[in-house]
C-alpha cells in the first residue's frame, strides 16, 4: 500500500545509505496520504472494499485471478479480505525485508502456513522429506495428516548428516519426492540440519522437465535476525509468527516468504482455503516488527548467561544450547556456517526423570509453566509430555526428547530473576 514517488513509502536508501531492515519496520510500503495522513497504518477491519467503477473491479479479479499479466505501474487493486487487506499487504512487504524474499504470504497460523504451503505443492504419490524432531503438529502432518491424501514420508534425523542423505535416497525411493521439509534448529533439541546441502541435494533431483524437490525451511527459532535460509539455497521460508516475530505471547499467526513464481500457487490456495490471517492479527504483528531486532537481540545475550548458569548446575545433566557445541564438531561446525545467533529458545536435561523434571517445572514463579516460545516473558515446558507428546515414545527417545528435557524460551526480563527463580526451582529437584 503505497507508492514509489519522490515521496514514497518504498524507498530503501536515504542518500548513498542504504536503509537497515529495523529502520525500514517503522514505514516501509505505508503511505500516510491514503489514510487521512495517519503516521501508523489503521486496521482496515472491512470484509470488503468499494469498486470506484465496475471497470476497476473487473480488473482487479483479472490480476487476482491471473487470468491476464499485470501492466507496468498497475496496482493491484484491494477486492475482499480474504484475498488482500491493506494490513496485510504491508505486514507482507516488510516481513520480505528481513528474509530478502520477493514476495510474502501471512496466515492465520503458524500450522495454516505450513498446510497451505504444502498443500499447494504436494500431490497424491508424492513423497515429502522431513527432519525430525520437530513441532508436534508439523511432524503430525506427514505421519498422520498428509497419507490421507495419498503422500508419503520419509525422514531424517536432525544433527546427522548421514541420515540425511540415507533419508533423501529413501525418499526417492518411494516414490516422486516433491518437498524437503526443515526445521533447523529443531524443536526442542536444536539439532541442525544442514540447507544448503539438502538445496544440492534437490537439485540433484532435477527431472527432464527441470522439476525438482523444493527446500522449505521453517525459520521460527532463529529468524529473521539469526538464520537467513534463501541464503543458503532454501526454496521458501515459513514462520509462526506466533514466536519471536509476533513476540508478546497474545496472537497466532504465520507467514510463507519465497519468490513471486512460488508463491503464487500458495497465494491462490490461501485464497480458496480462507486461511489468511485477519487485519487486526496482521496490525498486531506490522506493531511487533518495530521492535523486532530489539528484543530478539535482548533474548539472545539472557539466553547466553541462563545457559551458562544452567551448565554448571550440578542438578543439570546437559544443556542443548547451540554456542556450546564444539567448534570442532560437524554440528558445531554447522552452526557457525549457517546461523547468525543462538536465538533464546533451548532445552536442558534434569538429573532424573519426569518426576524431577515436573518439580522443577512446578517450582518456577518468573519463568511461566506454558508451551510457545519467542514472547518478551521466559516460558518453560515438557515437550515428551506436552509439545512432543503425540510423537512415539520410541521415536522421542531416539531423537533425544527424553522424560528429564525441559525447554526453555527465554525473555527479555532481568536475566539475574531468571536465574534465581531457576535457581530456586532446581533445589526442588
Ligand atoms: C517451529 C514451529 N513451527 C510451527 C509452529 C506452529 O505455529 P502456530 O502455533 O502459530 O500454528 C510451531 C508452534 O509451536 C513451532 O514451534
């Protein structure tokens, strides 16, 4: 929404400076002249929006329907909120910045942006590709949601590169591999998953019409300010902006970035599935941006002391913190390639089992006792009995999701009250 005037909302560079993604937040694809001169974007809490003639409708069906090529300097019009919303349009624009994308998508969810995505691209007698562990519901949808439909899984360990390619050789195996799914780090492990060898590997996979399986990665622990996937060959990026993006622990919503030829599919599913996100979410999320890179790089450095202290707590048997891999490792290794920041979300083992690690958990009086991650408040969980609990029993004692793991996303509170409330926890333990 907006124009590319002298005076317009789209310009990146003041002079020879070319502006950072945190200033362009405040701004950026919002002009004040069509709304009455309002410094912030309103919410445009309409389902739908006035033709000035039939003319104009017309054509802005034909654009959003593709039905013909937009012209140079046309716009596309505004039509009904289930297509496009002013909000969301400039929610779209400026989530693009951070990742660099082309073009972006929000949702009504974290998981709708998942399905949309995955439904536009996958068809029955496909296989899709995932690293595991990951957020229960993702990993759901190919165990369980996604057979329904005829498309089959196959998957690899995070944290190993030899699964990963054991993984790709049987998932091609089984059948046309269309998508390779990622989550690096995972949730709630942090094992790694190399991108920009799963992007070799799909293109290995090119066909002889020149279709290959797309990479998509879903950025949520660590984006946009710690991991830039389209950097390392990703295909599309997904996002809950429900975490670290949306960042106040008070709405759901989700985004898919990517280049225009990718995303439009997922835009004409989006439009036919109804599962956008809705103009008061979006304003919601356009507010959180601003203070996006401030509170993801507080989160961070109080991630780094609570790590710290947890290391050396004799009460605490291992701490999955990625700055604590050795340099020297593959994973370690991988993480310095790949990631920009540790983010603030990590999990840690108790000395025992479920029972300790529920005292610990039921202890705690700063840090809240609640699933989500990447709000301004620290929250704890059990993901073998809460996030993670629909994944196997098996399955999550091979993917390190043990009974003693407790994840912690930390906040931007005073790190020293983080600490002397886990403290005070770990003494119950
Ligand atoms: C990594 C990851 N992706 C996706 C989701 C789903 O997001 P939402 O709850 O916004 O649907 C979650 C939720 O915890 C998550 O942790």
């Amino acid at each position: 929404m907006g124009d590319d005037t002298a005076v317009g909302y789209r310009h990146r560079k003041v002079g020879a400076q070319e502006l950072n993604p945190e200033t362009l937040m405040m701004g950026f694809g919002y002009d004040p002249r069509l709304s009455e001169g309002a410094l912030k974007c309103p919410i445009f809490h309409t389902s739908t929006f006035v033709f000035e003639s039939a003319e104009a409708g017309k054509a802005y069906f034909e654009l959003a329907y593709g039905l013909r090529e937009r012209q140079p300097s046309e716009e596309a019009g505004l039509i009904y909120s289930r297509l496009n919303n002013p909000d969301l349009q400039v929610l779209e624009e400026r989530l693009c910045i951070w990742d660099r994308a082309e073009s972006g998508l929000v949702f009504s969810s974290g998981m709708s942006a998942i399905t949309t995505t995955l439904l536009s691209y996958l068809r029955p007698g496909d296989v899709v590709l995932h690293s595991s562990p990951g957020y229960g519901g993702t990993d759901y949808l190919p165990h369980h949601g996604l057979p329904e439909f005829g498309i089959t899984r196959a998957g690899s360990r995070a944290g190993h590169s030899a699964a990963l390619e054991q993984g790709f050789a049987a998932a091609r195996a089984a059948g046309r591999l269309r998508v390779i799914c990622l989550e690096p780090p995972a949730n709630p492990t942090n094992a790694l998953v190399d991108i920009a060898r799963c992007a070799e590997l799909a293109r290995s996979a090119t066909d002889a019409t020149g279709e290959r399986p797309l990479v998509v990665v879903d950025n949520t622990f660590l984006g946009p300010l710690w991991q830039r996937p389209f950097e390392h060959g990703a295909d599309l990026v997904l996002y809950s902006l429900t975490k670290y993006v949306g960042g106040h622990s008070d709405l759901i919503a989700g985004a898919c970035l990517g280049p225009e030829s990718l995303i439009a599919p997922v835009r004409t599913t989006r439009t036919i599935f109804g599962t956008m996100c809705d103009p008061m979410t979006g304003w919601l999320v356009l507010r959180s941006l601003e203070t996006l890179k401030l509170r993801m790089t507080s989160s961070l450095k109080n991630a780094r002391y609570v790590a710290e202290y947890l290391r050396t707590h004799p009460k605490v048997r291992t701490v999955h913190y990625l700055p604590f891999l050795p340099p020297d490792s593959p994973d370690g290794a991988l993480y310095q390639k790949q990631c920009l920041g540790a983010g603030s979300t990590f999990s840690f083992e108790v000395q025992g089992g479920e029972a300790e690690a529920f005292r610990l958990l039921n202890a705690l009086q700063v840090v809240k006792l609640a699933v989500s991650l990447g709000g301004t408040e620290s929250l704890a969980e059990h993901p073998a009995s809460m996030t993670h609990s629909d994944v196997p029993p098996e399955e999550r004692a091979e993917l390190g999701v043990s009974a003693a793991l407790v994840r912690i996303s930390v906040g931007i509170e005073n790190p020293d009250d983080v600490i002397a409330d886990l403290a005070q926890a770990l003494e119950q333990v």
